[in-house]
C-alpha cells in the first residue's frame, strides 16, 4: 500500500532561517503529490501541488517544492520564514489508477521563533 | 461563495454512545470524502462518496458508515462509540471543473469521547 514519510516531526527555526521540510512517497506508478497547511484553530489549506510538467511547484505564501521521481521525493522549501509560518504542515499523495483518496503523512510541526 | 461546512464544530459523546457528522459541499460539487485527524497525526482516509454511491473505504471498522444524499451533502455515522474515536472529522469536497483532485477540506468536527 502506498504511504507517506514525513522526516521531521517538529521543526523550530528563528525568522528569516531557510526551510526545508521532507517528504518521501512509496508508489511506483503516477501520483499527485500535495503540500497542506494547517494553521491552529483553522481547517486544512492546499500549499501547493504536483500533476505534471516542471517538477519545481510554486505555491502560496513564498513555498515551492521539489519533485524528484528517481528519489521518491517531494520536499517543501522557503527560503526565508515568517512568524507567521507557524503551522503544521502535511505532505500528501494520490496514487493515480488506484483510487482519488489522499494519503497524508503525520505531519511536521513547525514553530518560527520572533 | 461559502466553502465545505460541516456540523457540529465540536461534539461531547460517551462510550457506547451514536454520533452523527454532517458535510454540506460547495455549490456544484458531487464528491464527498471523510477523514479522521487524530491528535499529532496526519489524516486517515473514512469514505469517498460521488454522485450518492460509496467510490471507497479506507481501514475503518463497520462502526463507520456513510452515506451521500441527492443534494450532494453527507453524513458520517459511527456507533458504539469508543474513547479511540476521539478525533477532528474532516470533509472535503471536489469537482471535476476544480482539476484534477482539487480537494477543499471543511474545517471539521472535533469528537470527544468521554
């Protein structure tokens, strides 16, 4: 069965530090890949996300990930975070000609100090 | 344009005890899926619903059901109630005209079970 890794389950950075969070898959045919946010108190918000074409997604609020198909991978950056970024994010996929449900890894905690 | 809204925003059971989630979709969206957020996890697929017929199941006891109704809303039932469904519920809806998997997630009901 599919499923998701997420490699950091909590992450503290000061403003203006680099972002990085990981993210491998394990499905060997097509996906979709996603990237949610979830700020507290408030619902589940699509990032950004992956069908196809330029590997490099560009999303909201400054984020971009990286799909590398070779590494199973879909890692999360932003070159400089917010206070604001404080939030829990989750990495997600669909494996294409299985089924439209998502799989979600556990999720990182991300807490930016002011 | 309100987005996926779901009822109630918190709800206290007991043991043993029925509860019923509910899940309106955006206007014109016929896709409904349920996943369960336990507390520092990501979420667990429930059930897909489209136009009013089960389209998937995920890992969930027959405790769970689910059902679609013809103006597209939902409702998620689960009983006999055990202190481990204690969860946020979330509904997320979808359409076609959306792309592929565009997902709104509401911002679900959080179960206590006592």
């Amino acid at each position: 069965a599919q499923s998701v890794s997420q490699h950091n389950h909590h992450v503290i950075l000061s403003e203006a530090a680099s972002l990085e969070l990981g993210c491998n898959y394990s499905y060997g045919g097509t996906v979709n890949l996603f990237w949610y946010v979830q700020y507290p108190g408030q619902h589940l918000q699509l990032l950004l996300k992956y069908f196809s074409g330029d590997p490099l997604v560009k999303g909201i609020k400054g984020f971009e990930a990286e799909f590398i198909k070779s590494k199973f991978s879909f890692n999360l950056r932003k070159p400089s975070v917010q206070w604001s970024d404080t939030a829990e994010y989750f990495c997600a996929v669909i494996a294409m000609n299985r089924d439209d449900k998502i799989i979600f890894g556990k999720g990182t905690r991300l807490h930016i100090l002011p | 344009d309100a987005g996926v809204t779901q009822s109630p925003t918190h709800l206290i059971k007991t043991r043993g005890q029925h509860v019923t989630l509910r899940c309106s979709p955006i206007s014109g969206h016929k896709s409904v899926s349920w996943y369960q957020q336990v507390l520092g996890q990501g979420p667990q697929f429930i059930f897909q619903y489209y136009e009013k017929e089960e389209r998937g199941r995920g890992n969930f006891p027959d405790r769970f059901s689910a059902r679609q109704f013809p103006n597209y809303s939902s409702e998620l039932n689960v009983n006999a109630l055990l202190l481990g469904d204690s969860a946020l519920y979330l509904c997320a809806s979808s359409s076609p005209s959306q792309g592929p998997y565009g997902y709104t997630f509401g911002s679900g009901t959080r179960l206590t079970v006592v």
